[in-house]
C-alpha cells in the first residue's frame, strides 16, 4: 500500500469514525431537545463565544512566549496566524495541517527553525499541561462527584497517565541532555539502519534542542506556558458551565472541571476525525452523563459544535499573508542584478486626458495596473514617473500596495533612473510595457511572458484570435531602455485605435480583458466594460439579474478593508441566522427569513466579484464559498422543517426534511468528489465543466437534469422560496426539496462516467 492509498484510507476510516460517533450521539438525543437547547441558548452562546474568545488569546500569549526574544512577533499578527491555522486543522484530515501552515505563515518573518520550534514547543506544552490538569481534574472528580464505578475507573486511568506524564515532564526539564539522537542511535543499533543520520533525524534534533533550550533556559516561560493551558482549560470549564446552566441542569464547578477533563481527552483521542464531527457531540453527552446532567449534553453538543464553526469562518475570513514581503524602494539606485519578470508602465502621457489616479470600478487604474502584474507573476514593476510631484500621494500609495503584493516598484523620474532600471537585465531579455489608460486582465500579462520580442520592433500581445493588438507591448530590454521610443510605441498604438473585445465577449471566455481610456467617455465605457467582464460564463438568467445590483455594492466595498473571504463569512452567519428564523414557525418570520435569504443570494456574488476585481482569486476563496454555499443549504432545509413541523403540527415532515438533509449530504458528497477529480486547481470551473459533460449525452434526463441544477442554485432558488413564504405554502418547498435533493444524487450517480471524462483534470483557461 503507497503512501497515497495510506492516506486515502485513514481518510475514510477517520470519517466513518466519526458518522459512527455522531450517529451513536443522535439516539441518545431526541429531536425535542435539540429544539428545546436551541432555544434556551440564544442568551447563553454569545457568552460563550466570549469565554471561548479569551480561551484563544491566551494560548496566543502562549505561543508569543515560545519564540526567543530576539524573534518575538506582533502579537495580533500571531493570533491572526493562530486562528486561520486552527481553522484548517479543525476542517481537515488529521488535526495538525495547521501546525506546518503556521510555520508557512511565519516564514518570512521568522526564520524556519525558530518558527518550527516555537510551534512545536506550543504543541508539546499545551499537550503535556493539559494531561497534568487533567489529571487533578480526575482527582477532584473521584472525590467530589458522585460517580458510577465505570466512570471512577475512568477517571481513575486518567488522573495515573496524568500522573506518568509529570513525573516524565519534570525529568526532561531537570535533566540536561537530548533523547531523539539516543533514540535514534539505539534504532540503528538494534535495527542495523540509518536514521540518525539522516536530514529528517538532523532537523528533528535540532528542533528538539532549540525546544529544550527554551524551555531549560527561561523558567519564566515555563511558567507562562503552564499558566495559559491552565487559564484555557479554566475559560473552556467556564463555557461549559453558562450552557449547562442556561438549559436548567444542575452543575456544579466541579462537574464543568471534570465534564472538560473528559472532552478534553477525547479531543485528544480523536484527532484524525475532520471537525471532531460525532467526537465532539458523543464526549459531550458521555461527559454530560457521567456527571449526572445528561439533559443537558445535547445543549452543550450543539453550543460547542456552533462555536468552533464561529472560529473557524472567522479564521479563514482573516487569513493572512505571509509577512516580510520585499521592501519597495523609491528610486533605481539599489536594484538587484539578475533577470526577473519585469513590466514597465507609462501612466502618463499629453494625449491622455484620464489620470492614473482615476478609479475604474472602485480602485485606481495605476493599481489596477499593479496589482494585475503581481497577479500575473512579475516580481519587478518600473513606473515612468517624470511628473511624481502632480502624482506624489498615488507613487506613495502604490508603494505601500507593491510591499503587501510582494513585488518591487521601482519610480524613474529621469532618462537616467529609467535606463538604470533596465542594466538589470541583458539586450536579449525581454519586457512587457503598458501604456497610460490601458488596463489588460492578469491572464493577458501572463501570457505576454509568452511572447519573444525582435531586436528593432515591438510585438503588441493579442487579447483574442480577432483582436491582435491590445495596447499591451513586448520589447526587448535593450530597445525598452531609449523611454521615447517606448513612448512613441505606445501612442502609435493608441492612434490606431483597433477595436477591443466587450465586456460580455471576455466574461464568456472569448477574449482577454484589454481596455483603453482617452478621456471621460472611454472612461464610462471602461466602467461598463470591465463590469460586465467580471460576469461568469455559467451564470444563469436570475443570476445575471442578482449581478446587475450586486455589482454596485461589490464597486462600493472595494474602497473598504473588508476582503471578499470576510464577506464570505459574514454571508454564512446571514444564511444561518434566516434558517432560525425559518425554525420559528410564523408567517411574518418565514417572509423575513425568506427575505433575509434572497438578499444573501444577492450579495452572494459580491464576494467573488471583490476577488475579481480587485485581483484577489485564489482556491482557498472558491473553497470558502463553497463551504458558505453548502452551509447555507442546510441551515435553509433544517430551519424550514422545524418551522413546518412547528406551524403544522404534522411530524411527517421531520420524515420529509430528513429525507431532504440525506439527499443533500450525498449530493455534496459527490460535488465534492468531482471538484477535486475534474477541477484540481481551478474549483471555481466546476458548474461549467459538469453542465458540457452532462450535455455531451444529450437525453431528456440530462437536459432536465441541468435545468434542476440552476433552478437549485443559491441564485435561482431564494426566489421560489420567496414566493412559496409569501402565500404561507412554505411546506410545499420541503416536499420539494425532499424530491428534488435525491433526484439530484441519483442523477450524478448515474452520469458519473460521462462527469469524469477522460481528463480528471481541467487546467486553466
């Protein structure tokens, strides 16, 4: 078995885990009190997203004091860091892919080592802590509570490994020499091997050293440590605690210590379970049970499980990028030697009457012109400036911008900084050169990489087979270096004046975005131009409709800090918070959910036009979305069958909804499947690719079958819901949905071979 089949099958196993946990969970459970704990919970979550929250800041402090002084970080950046890493262990395989992704986040500005070994110091604390607190919270359990045999037994194995762990602890911190290089030693020995020395048992000894050091070497900091697991395992009981007693049972402070002490293990224990799903819910009845309270096990279950989702969007909706990013420089004088992708811009000139400071959808087009070159893979940007001081404040904040996009900008004022710029490069090198008022999408610049220049003449890059000139040149660097004749270049393009590809030509995949503005009206034109090229070629007729007022607010928002990722989160809480409302069971609350979901479906495409147009797409975005998307279908179907039952008093329809939740899981399933097999690096292409191969058989199920699938989509069906809340006939869209979700599954089943294709890969366009 290869290492990927190994993976593949820890995989499935870790997740019928924990579906066999969840559904062991479930039949302790009783669909009344799920409801009942929703509600009672509403005063008491918050206060736990508080206590939750302090939880977090203080394994932060935790994790500051693991990096040596001379090393330390911004300790806002470092929560940053903590919280997106912790969200990708919590939604993947295995527990610890946040572990190595802290130490890329960091690696910029903290060296490898350094970081690495911070982390695992962090790691290893917090784990070695945890048992010892575990342990004496095993002791005050045997002697406070109650407790069955079984459960004292329990408790009892746990407060002895706690127990072997300090006195193992307390020998390593004591002691003054190494053990993996022993350990090492005594495998090779015993086994006739290697392992010692090699580069992995060389890097993990010298992160074991540098751990001992910091940990030897400042009693201080063992301290901290200590302090803080004890501090979070205090916040957490706490938590515990507020939801026990907002749904009536009787805890007490020993109960919420020795209800932590057992989730605490079990969260240990099972790691390897994506999202601890069924782990968390089954050690939150099995602790609630142990301590007398079981009533209230499911309410802390779902307290718990709402709570690491609220951390875990907001830790993907503030990723952050990796700090340390190449200092701009203000003139030529301190280039670095060396050939780089390097594009040149022109952002003036006196037959242009539109400044490059003017914005086109919502940003300026000099950073529209940066910003798709970073995009694009230029590591260097000269800029043609010899009127800086009419454009000071832009230069100034083109700067700022090329430090957080990591590429260098470099500013010519004269002849002689502009030709300084280019003696980086040989004669044969070649550049790519944008002119004033033109504006090219980031796919046009990467392909002009592609594009040899001659020694004499420029080569102006084709947005498309019948639109050969786009405004954008390539030159050889030894030509690029006389800034006149570049200039002529350019205008005598411009004087020419070839018509370029409309905005729905580009959305639909036909040309690259290429725009080119002489005065105010190009200007307006542009507008309209890059607006509509930010348009999916899948978009749908209600979908194009939500587009025209999306767009609007997305132009608006791109002036704010607020990223498409951020909104994006922000988007699911609006989808979670109408499929309470749904739950309600009243008409006027029905209308507001359905209401509350149709502005969502709106604003839904504002997160991707923002990543669009401010150049800022990326895999982890489309999957976000995506997460939004799937959670925002069964927030709806879960919200609208509790609301009917309630409305109804007919319990037939948990049947329905149940039906419809089952269907719906096994179509994200399969989606999920087929975005990774069909769209590896480009998962935003998958509607597109599945609705060609679902044609490709062009029978009535396959046709039909494509119409379900956009009449289902977040764009299409808050509009029927609407509709069906206003006449009061919202029980009509659980039947549906119940029928339709199955249908769905069924269908993708069966046209599986077609879906897959011969390729399982689509590559980018």
């Amino acid at each position: 078995m290869n290492g990927a089949t190994s993976r593949a099958a820890i995989r499935v196993v870790a997740l019928a885990l924990g579906v066999t946990l969840f559904i062991v969970a479930l039949c302790f459970s009783d669909v009344q009190t799920v409801l009942e704990s929703g509600r009672r919970l509403g005063v008491a979550l918050p206060f736990a997203l508080v206590f939750s929250g302090l939880c977090h800041l203080t394994r932060t402090w935790a994790w500051a004091a693991c990096f040596p002084r001379r090393q330390q970080v911004r300790f806002l950046h470092l929560a940053r860091v903590r919280l997106s890493a912790e969200a990708f262990s919590y939604l993947t395989i295995g527990g610890v892919a946040g572990e190595p992704l802290k130490v890329v986040l960091l690696s910029n500005s903290v060296g490898g080592p350094h970081a690495t070994s911070a982390v695992a110091l962090d790691r290893l604390a917090y784990m070695v802590g945890t048992m010892i607190i575990v342990g004496v919270g095993a002791v005050f359990a045997m002697i406070a509570l109650p407790l069955t045999p079984g459960w004292f037994q329990v408790f009892r194995a746990f407060a002895i490994a706690a127990g072997a762990v300090t006195v193992f602890t307390i020998q390593v911190v004591l002691s003054r020499g190494s053990y993996v290089p022993r350990l090492l030693r005594r495998i090779d020995d015993a086994l006739g091997t290697s392992l010692g020395a090699g580069r992995a048992a060389r890097f993990a000894a010298e992160i074991e050293r540098q751990v001992l050091d910091l940990v030897r070497g400042n009693p201080r900091r063992l301290l901290v440590l200590m302090g803080a697991t004890a501090a979070s395992y205090f916040f957490t009981a706490l938590e515990g605690w507020v939801i026990l007693r907002a749904v009536d049972a009787p805890i007490t402070a020993t109960g919420a210590f020795a209800i932590e002490t057992l989730s605490r293990v079990m969260t240990f224990a099972s790691a390897l379970i994506p999202a601890n799903l069924g782990a968390l819910e089954a050690s939150s009845v099995a602790a609630a049970t142990a301590v007398g309270v079981a009533g209230g096990g499911v309410a802390l279950a779902l307290a718990r499980r709402l709570r690491g989702l609220f951390w875990a969007g907001v830790g993907l909706a503030i990723y952050p990028r990796p700090l340390g990013a190449p200092a701009p420089h203000d003139s030529v004088d301190t280039i670095i030697r060396g050939a780089e992708p390097m594009l040149l811009y022109l952002p003036t000139d006196s037959s242009v009457s539109v400044p490059p400071s003017a914005r086109l959808a919502g940003l300026a087009i000099a950073e529209r012109v940066l910003r798709a070159t970073a995009r694009a893979g230029y590591s260097r940007l000269v800029v043609w400036a010899p009127e800086a001081a009419g454009q000071a404040s832009l230069m100034r904040r083109l700067l700022k911008i090329a430090g957080t996009l990591r590429i260098r900008l470099d500013v010519a004022t004269v002849p002689r900084e502009w030709a300084a710029a280019l003696e980086s490069t040989s004669a044969a090198d070649d550049v790519t050169i944008v002119g004033a008022g033109t504006v090219a999408s980031t796919a046009l610049l990467a392909s002009a990489r592609a594009i040899a220049a001659e020694a004499g003449r420029s080569v102006d890059v084709a947005a498309g087979p019948e639109w050969p000139e786009s405004g954008v040149l390539r030159m050889t660097a030894d030509d690029a270096r006389d800034c006149e004749r570049v200039a002529r270049e350019l205008a005598a393009r411009r004087d020419r004046a070839l018509p370029l590809p409309s905005g729905v030509e580009v959305a639909n995949k036909l040309a690259m975005l290429a725009i080119r503005i002489v005065n105010g009206a190009d200007l307006a034109a542009a507008e309209h131009t890059i607006r509509r090229a930010s348009y999916k070629d899948t978009d749908s007729m209600s979908a194009r409709f939500n587009r025209r007022i999306s767009l609007p607010i997305s132009v608006a928002l791109i002036r704010t800090p607020l990223t498409a990722n951020q909104l994006s989160v922000i988007l699911v809480a609006i989808g979670f918070y109408s499929g309470w409302l749904f739950s309600r069971g009243h008409y006027w609350t029905g209308v507001l959910a359905a209401f509350l979901s149709l502005a969502a479906s709106v604003l839904d495409g504002c997160d991707g036009e923002i990543a669009r147009l401010k150049y800022q797409e990326s895999k982890l975005g489309c999957w976000i979305e995506t997460f939004g998307d799937y959670s925002y279908y069964l927030a709806i179907f879960v919200g609208l069958t509790i609301g009917v039952v309630r409305q109804t008093h007919v319990d037939a329809f948990y049947w329905f909804g149940g039906i419809a939740l089952v269907g719906t899981l096994l179509s994200f399933a399969i989606l999920i499947f087929l975005r990774s097999r069909i769209t590896t690096d480009n998962p935003e292409k998958l509607s597109a690719v599945m609705q060609t191969r679902f044609l490709s058989e062009p029978t009535l199920l396959s046709r039909l079958m494509v119409q379900v699938s956009v009449a289902a989509t977040r764009a299409g069906m808050p509009y029927g819901i609407m509709g069906f809340a206003l006449v009061n006939a919202l029980p009509g869209i659980v039947v549906l949905a119940a029928i339709g979700a199955n249908v769905y599954w069924i269908s993708l089943a069966a046209k599986m071979r077609p879906l897959l294709g011969r390729s399982e890969a689509v590559t980018a366009a």
